[in-house]
C-alpha cells in the first residue's frame, strides 16, 4: 500500500466544472435548489460518476444519496468512515459551496479503489439532500440524525410554495418512505467533510486550510409589524402608523442585537413582506423573518 495517496487533481477540477453547469444562470450564478430540474440533472450525473467508479450506490426517501466503498480486507459489520456534503444550492449561488465536500470525496473513494488500498473498514459517501433549507433546514441530515414524521413532511412547503411531498415525487422519490430515513448512530465511525471557507477569515489571514474546532448554532423568527392603513398622499407625517418604517427600525438595530450577544455572532434579515403591496396608501402589516 502507498504511503500517501494522491488525489488525481485534474480530474476532481474537471468534475467540478461539469458539475457546475447544471443550474448556471446567465449572470454566472448557480441556481440548483433542491428537487428541481437542475438538482435532478446534477444527482444523475453524480450517480453515474460513482458507478463508473465501481462505488454501490443507493438513496432513500428523502434523496439523500450514498456510495459506498467496501476496500480489502475491510470489515463489512464494522461502522463506515462516513464523508461527502451536499449538492443543491442557494438560489444564484457558488459553484464549490457543497460541490467541493461532494466531488473530493469521490475522488479519495476512487483513488483508494484505484490503489487497490486495505482498509479495516468500509469507507461511506453520503450526498445531503436540501441541505441549503428549501423546503426545511438542513432536511437531508436532519432526515438521517432525528428523523421527520409523515405530518412534519407534509406541512413542509418550499420557497414558491410547492409541496415538500409534491416535490418528492415528482422527483421520482416514494414520499412514504421519507419518514424512515433516520440511521442508527453506530453505523457511523466518523465522518469528514472538506468545505469551502464561507467567509474571509482565512482569505484575510492568507491560511490555506483550517480545522473547524466549533460550530455555529442557527436561530431564526419572524417578527409581524401591524400599523393602519392610510393615504399615502394625504395623511400627516406624524399621524401615521406605517408598518415597514417600523421594520426599517428593527432592521437598523440589528447589529446592536448582534453585538450584544458576543463579537462573533452575526444576524442578518432575508426576507420581508409588505401586504397588501401598494403604492398610494401606507402598509398596515408587515413582516420580517430574521435569521
């Protein structure tokens, strides 16, 4: 056996450019949100790259998809090095966010097939479904580390308002079966995931690589401003109770909040919708979903 294996560096660039035009916009973006179009493009051509392998492949209810690499003199009873990431993206993303985790653990399975390299264990890609939280925060880890029940997956609705369960199956996936996808925890022995840097820390500093020794805890809300609808043309500055200015003040003020809790936390508003959406009269509710 080799004392080091080297990744075939062509080949994982090369992979990561095909990979990249399913779901490109014009701008340049990435679009591949979960369960569309491009998303199904791009899990078949995965799919195929890892039976070319010679990798056993297989997904579950939700679409969480795995590859498996049982090397000589593995153990097949004993828990699987588990690693991968995930492959949709936010909407007019980046073409590494998730891509990166996914594509070198292909290449590190295929090499170690390729070298021929023994190994005590079986070695395990797994591919996340919506993990960039269409229809629900982190759905295909979440699916596989808790669990989520027939009524939660029926509640669940996308960003334009599709049905998690429509979703499902119109991606040829068997919705019933989607409740059943949480893993006994022993099948795992460990699990690694190489990632992009989110941030400019590393950029700034000039550090190639770094090792994640924490991670962070996501919270979000939604916040309902209610105010009275008047004219817009008509109605005195200091009698109105215009809702979305009172949003624009607790958006203003977020940084404080955030600074309050330590000099690492970050916050930020996303979304914000007005009703009922016009020009000429004052907005009475509003709302404003933090994250």
């Amino acid at each position: 056996m080799p004392d080091i294996v080297r990744a075939d560096s062509e080949r994982l660039t090369a992979d990561l450019r095909e990979l990249s035009a399913f779901g490109r916009m014009p701008g340049g973006g990435i679009s591949r949100t979960s369960y569309s179009a491009a998303d199904l493009q791009a899990r078949q051509w995965f799919v195929t790259r890892c039976a070319a392998a010679g990798l056993e492949v297989h997904s579950d209810g939700l679409g969480n998809i795995f590859a498996q690499l049982n090397p000589a003199g593995a153990d097949p009873s004993l828990p699987a090095v588990w690693t991968g990431s995930h492959l949709d993206s936010v909407p007019e993303g980046g073409a590494y966010d998730g891509a990166v985790g996914v594509i070198s653990a292909l290449e590190c399975l295929r090499r170690l097939a390729e070298e021929r390299v023994a190994l005590p264990r079986p070695v395990r890609l797994v591919m996340f479904a919506d993990e960039e939280g269409c229809y629900h925060h982190l759905l295909g880890s979440t699916g596989l580390t808790t669990g989520l029940s027939s009524k939660q997956l029926a509640e669940r609705r996308g960003r334009h308002g599709t049905r998690l369960v429509d979703a499902l199956a119109a991606a040829g996936l068997d919705p019933r079966t989607a409740a059943g996808t949480a893993i006994d925890p022993a099948q795992v022995h460990a699990y690694v995931e190489l990632h992009i840097e989110q941030g400019p820390v590393l950029e700034s500093a000039g550090t190639d690589i770094g090792v994640v020794t924490s991670i962070v805890g996501i919270g979000g809300g939604a916040v309902r401003f209610t105010g009275r609808a008047d004219h817009a043309g008509t109605t005195p500055m200091p009698a109105r109770r215009d809702a979305l200015r009172a949003a624009g003040h607790f958006v203003v003020r977020l940084p404080e909040a955030a600074a309050a809790v330590s000099d690492q936390a970050v916050i930020t508003c996303g979304l914000i919708n007005v009703t009922p959406g016009a020009t000429n009269f004052l907005s009475p509710p509003g709302v404003c979903q933090r994250r």
